[in-house]
C-alpha cells in the first residue's frame, strides 16, 4: 500500500501464514506503514516507549503473555498490570498510579473494558503518547461500556454470564459477572486450543457490574493518536460497535477475523498494531 494510512480503516486480509507467524487462528496480512509513521532518517530518535498493557473483564494479565514475547523479541519494555476490576474511575486511577513510575514516553493499550480503563487514565497522563485498543470500549464522557455494548446488536455475553457476590467495604454486598466455564470457549476465546481456552476460564476475573455501568468522566482519545483492532468474530462487545467506536475516535483502524480474546487467537496482527503506535510515540 503505497498511500498514507490517516485517519482511516484498513482491511485486513486473512489468508495464508498463521504457522509461520506461530498463531492461532487467521493470519494478519500487515499493511504498509503510511510515510507518516515512518521515522525521516534526518529525524533524531527518541527513546523508545514502555508499552503498558490493560487487560479487561474475564481475564488477567496473562492473557498478553504471547504478545509480550513479541515485544520483547524487538527490544521493547513492556509492563502488564494486574487491573482490579471493580469500577472504571478506581481502575483508572490506579493504572494512573502505575504510569506515574514509568520514565519516558509510554504506549497504553487496552483491551475490551481495559479500553475505557486506558481512556480515562491516560487524560492526566503527560507521559502517555498513544493510545491502542484491542476489541475495546472507547467511551466518550457520559457514556458506559453497558451503553456501547447494547449499541448495535450481536452482543451474547449476557446470556453467557452468571452474576456473584462479593463483600464491599462498607458493608453490603457487591454484584459481580463472570462467564460460565462450559460457555466460555464459544464466548470469549473461539478459535483458542480447547485446552488453552479451559485454562483461562478457569482463571477468569470477574468484573463487578458497576464497573460496566459507570460512565466515563474522560475521553483521553479526544486527544491522542489512537489505533484500534476490530475483532470480527467478537462476541463479547459487537464488531458493529467496535468499529463505530473506532471511526469516532479516528483511530488508525485493522480488522482481524478473531474472537474478542483476539491477543491469545492472534498475537502477530496485535503486536504489529502496537508497534506502529510505538513507532509514532519514537
């Protein structure tokens, strides 16, 4: 592709090359980098950035472990952060907190409810130069994941889940969801190795309602350059939406054919999203 890629949606090829890129599920045929993103060999380079990755609801950090090796295998840091899931504005400020210990220029990626966790942390985060959501909510002010997920249909992940109950501490009671195991794979990680996908049902975290239905106060992606990933088969938040979201938030755009567990299906097209934006951030 010889074209700029600003501001507008790419699509991605899924044909042949998943082996030989060691992942499970589509391949990612990578588009050219637009001549904006690359770096003019007159231009001195900067650090390179920390990537800072945010898992979302019915995961944990583990889940990028594949994604972190890539990274890592191109010289980069990387730092994935237990998120505590209970309420976006509490999530936000302690991934805040997480940033606030990182020197130099940091790339925050988010996935799935990490997403609306990324845009709100990152609006009082100087440091923080680019945004990336992975099959992400990107709400703006005044608006909840719940509100984006019931935005255009295709969303099963009601019926999938169960609701418990946790201890506040103030006393009473907190509701929590989390997706039942035997529905797990065909939910959350279709297209994942039965057994792999059995392991992290087993580990899921379950996100406290509340935290789905509390409405963003910031919408960092107002301001900074943003990437987004459309998983195509996502059943969790509706690809409709995802793509919505990312056309509102003029995020540099791919579409991969992959569950909404898509950095465990497909790290490959994930990690080659992350470092365009990284290479921005240079």
């Amino acid at each position: 592709m010889n074209s700029p890629i600003s501001r507008r949606t790419v699509t991605v090829s899924l044909l042949a090359g998943a082996a030989a890129l060691g992942t499970a599920g589509a391949a990612f045929a990578t588009p050219s980098p637009s001549p904006t993103e690359d770096l003019p060999s007159h231009r001195h380079r900067h650090e390179q950035p920390t990537i800072v990755l945010i898992h979302g609801a019915f995961a944990d950090a583990s889940s990028w472990s594949a994604v972190v090796e890539r990274l890592q295998r191109q010289g980069h840091h990387a730092l994935a952060p237990a998120l505590p899931l209970r309420g976006l504005a509490s999530d936000a400020a302690y991934i805040r907190s997480v940033l606030e210990s990182i020197p130099g220029p940091i790339v925050l990626v988010g996935h799935s409810y990490g997403g609306a966790v990324i845009s709100a942390a990152a609006a009082d985060a100087p440091r923080v130069k680019a945004l990336v959501y992975i099959a992400a909510f990107v709400p703006d002010i005044g608006e909840s994941a719940l509100d984006l997920t019931g935005k255009y249909p295709g969303s099963t992940l009601a019926q999938a889940t169960s609701t418990q109950y946790y201890p506040l501490p103030g006393g009473g009671e907190g509701e929590e969801l989390i997706i039942k195991q035997e529905l797990f794979r065909e939910q959350f990680a279709a297209g994942v190795p039965a057994t792999t996908a059995q392991v992290m049902a087993v580990g899921q975290r379950p996100i406290a309602l509340a935290a789905l239905q509390e409405k963003a106060t910031a919408a960092a992606w107002k301001k900074l350059p943003s990437w987004y990933l459309v998983a195509t088969e996502d059943r969790n938040i509706p690809p409709a939406a995802e793509q919505w979201m990312a056309e509102r938030a003029h995020a540099h755009t791919v579409r991969v054919r992959a569950p909404h567990a898509v950095a465990v299906s497909d790290p490959a097209p994930v990690t080659e999203l992350i470092l365009r934006a990284a290479r921005s951030a240079c």
